[in-house]
C-alpha cells in the first residue's frame, strides 16, 4: 500500500500550492495594500475553473488515459509558473491585481482543476477498498500541506526571495511532480480505458449521477456544511489584521499554525474512522463541535468590536483570538476528512464506469459551497455590518448538523 500512498501524497501535496498560493498569500498582500473586504473576496472568482470539473471530467474519461492527463496539467502548471516569474512584481500600494496576473493565476487554476480531476480518477482506480481510509486522509492532509508550503510558507520568503525566484521555485517544483507522475511504478500499472469500459456520454448523464442511491442528499449536505465556517474564515483573519496584527505575523498563524491543526484535525479524523469508528454519528459529533468554536469565536469577536479594543502584543486577547483561528481550523480539518470519506462511500454505490465523475460532480458541489460564502462574505459584512453577517454564519453551521437526520441508511 506504501507504493501507491507515497506517489498520490506527492502528487496531492503539488495540487494544493495554487489554493494555498490564492488563500493565504493573495489576501493579505491585497488587504495590506488597502483593498475593501468586498474586493479581497472577489479575487476568490479566480477559483471559477474548479467549479466545471463535471465539464471536462467525462472528456478525461474518454479520451487518453488518467496519467497521460495528470502529467499533461502538472507541466502546464510549471510552464505558468514560469510565465508568471517572468513578470514585474506588483507596485507597492497598487490597487488592484494586474490583469494579466489575474489571467495567469485563472490558467494555474484551469490546470490545477483538470490535475484534480486526473489523480482523483486515479485514486479510484488505484485504491482497494479496504485502501479508502488511508488514502483519504493522505489526501486531504497532503492537500493542506501543499497549501500551507504555498500560503504561509510563500507569504514568510517574500522579504528574501523576489517575485520571480518565488515563481520559479513553484516552477521546479510542478515539474519534478511530472516526472512523478511519469516514473511512479504504481501508475505506471495502471491500464488504459478500453472503449467498452467508457461511460455513458449522453444527455442523461446528470440524471445518471443523481439516480444513484444516496447522491441527492450527500450533494446537498456538501453543498451546505461548509458555508457558515468559510464565512467566518475569510473575515475573522482580516479583522485581527484591522485590529493591529501585522501581516507576516497573521500569514504565518493563519497559513502555517491554522493549517498544521488542520492537518492535525484531519489526522485525526481518519484516525477515528479507521477504528471503525460509524461515519455518520462522528460527522454529526464533529459538526456540534465546531459549532461550539465558532459561537466562542463569534463572541470573542463581538467583544473586541464593542470595546474597539486593539491586540496588542502579549496580551491576553491577543493569545485568545489566535487561539481561537487555529481551533476552528482544527475542527474544521475533523469535518472535511469525514465529509470526504462519504463522498467517496457514496460514489463506491455508482456504476465502475461513472465513478469518477460521480466523484467530481461531489467535489464541485463541495467547492461551490464554500467559494459561495468566501466570495460574499466581504460584500456581505460591508451590507449587512459584522455583527449580523458572524451571526447568520452560526445560523448557517446549525443547518448540516439539523440535515443529517435526513441521510439515507444507505450511507450509514
């Protein structure tokens, strides 16, 4: 099993620098150089080729095979990067995004989707079923670490490395994942589509996908479980950087610190489920949980909005309002390895044939949900005020622990 573990870690470790690189390091250069909270959460439309995975995922299907795609994007991605560095850094004080950055960094996220797609493909392929629980949690928290080395990890080189050295450096780094993808023997195994085993590309498609047992509701539960912790996610972080912390100080907590305790939540969780612990009664444990962060850091919030209070170094606000950041993405690390583990339970119930965009069709729903709250969440807090906006987020994160009453036995 380590032969097959090893090769997907690297490759899910690659397919999260371009959302590390646009979550953690992309806001706060934006926010430090005054943009609204409205136009900060809009950068995140740029995420808008992840959400037609279902477009491109039965082309995958059809035409070649998974690892001739998956090597294809991967060096697609190198050759961006590359693009990417060739150009002028950002002027100090700019306003906006350049566009042919912001057209650039849409390209990194078209290859990054299509990647997605392919090694996803191949992990159905390549794992058995008793494979699932390990290869999920490697998964997500590979996933995570590639976005923590590109967020925080980017975000705390920029004082030494330029633009184009930071850019070339993820050039490299995309084509040794190539040469993975290439030379990995597990893969290489892995054979061909025949035209037999093709699935079936016609206008019934979707309504293939929804007649399979149990897809309707998991669709909606991911759809939704997201929504009230991405919310808060995307403004608490800007809001302790309007109350005084310094911008590489919040990127290395809310990139490397908040991300190690997702991982650590992550672990955990698949942990818990390799223990035979019951899917369902855990993510609903889980879920009660994080509601319970979020009301303390909704709280905690409210407090210092009241007061107009500063965080000040080494006080005691200061420590509870980190502290309170890396909890939620702790539990937040807990939710997502349980939620993933029942997309794949549920797209284990399709045909062999559909099981792979049965799974994009999940994880597209799954992203949609939480792009929606974390582009809106700035123009909502602007509309709304901060006070209502954080409590119709808890409103929001009581909706999937009230939902799974309605899961189907199937998934239990």
């Amino acid at each position: 099993m380590r032969g097959k573990l090893l090769p997907l870690a690297g490759l899910y470790l690659v397919q999260g620098l371009p959302y590390g690189l646009q979550s953690g390091l992309l806001p706060m250069l934006l926010r430090a150089g005054g943009l609204s909270l409205t136009r900060v959460g809009l950068a995140k439309m740029l995420y808008v080729p992840w959400l037609s995975k279902l477009v491109w995922a039965p082309l995958l299907d059809m035409r070649g095979s998974p690892r001739a795609w998956l090597m294809l994007s991967t060096a697609t991605l190198g050759l961006v990067c590359g693009l990417l560095a060739a150009l002028p850094p950002a002027e100090a004080g700019q306003a906006e995004l350049p566009v042919i950055v912001a057209g650039l960094l849409l390209l990194l996220n078209l290859g990054a989707a299509v990647q997605d797609v392919a090694l996803d493909t191949l992990a159905v392929q390549l794992l058995e079923p008793a494979e699932l629980g390990p290869g999920n949690t490697v998964q997500v928290v590979a996933y995570k670490l590639g976005s923590v080395l590109a967020g925080g990890g980017l975000l705390a080189l920029v004082p030494t490395l330029s633009w184009p050295q930071l850019f070339l450096l993820l050039a490299a780094t995309y084509w040794l994942a190539a040469a993975l993808a290439w030379a990995a023997p597990a893969l290489q195994q892995l054979p061909s589509p025949q035209p037999s085993e093709l699935p079936p590309h016609t206008l019934y498609l979707l309504q293939d996908l929804l007649a399979v047992p149990g897809t309707q509701w998991t669709a909606g539960f991911v759809l939704t479980y997201k929504l009230g912790e991405q919310g808060a996610s995307s403004l608490f972080p800007l809001l302790l950087l309007d109350r005084g912390l310094s911008t590489p100080e919040l990127g290395l907590w809310n990139s490397v610190g908040a991300m190690a305790c997702s991982i650590a939540g992550s672990s955990l969780g698949g942990a818990l489920l390799s223990r035979h612990r019951k899917l369902l009664p855990l993510l609903r444990s889980v879920l009660q949980f994080r509601l319970g962060g979020l009301a303390c850091q909704t709280t905690l919030f409210f407090y210092l909005d009241t007061l107009g209070a500063k965080l000040g170094p080494g006080t005691v606000l200061r420590g509870a309002a980190l502290l309170s950041l890396c909890l939620q993405h702790f539990l937040g690390g807990l939710v997502t390895t349980a939620t993933f583990t029942l997309m794949m339970r549920c797209s284990q119930l399709a045909p062999s044939v559909l099981q792979a965009t049965h799974y994009s069709l999940l994880a597209t729903l799954e992203l949609l949900g939480k792009l929606l709250l974390g582009t809106l969440a700035g123009a909502l807090a602007d509309s709304l005020g901060l006070h209502l906006c954080f409590s119709l987020f808890l409103a929001l994160s009581v909706t999937p622990i009230l939902y799974l009453g309605l899961a189907p036995r199937i998934l239990a």
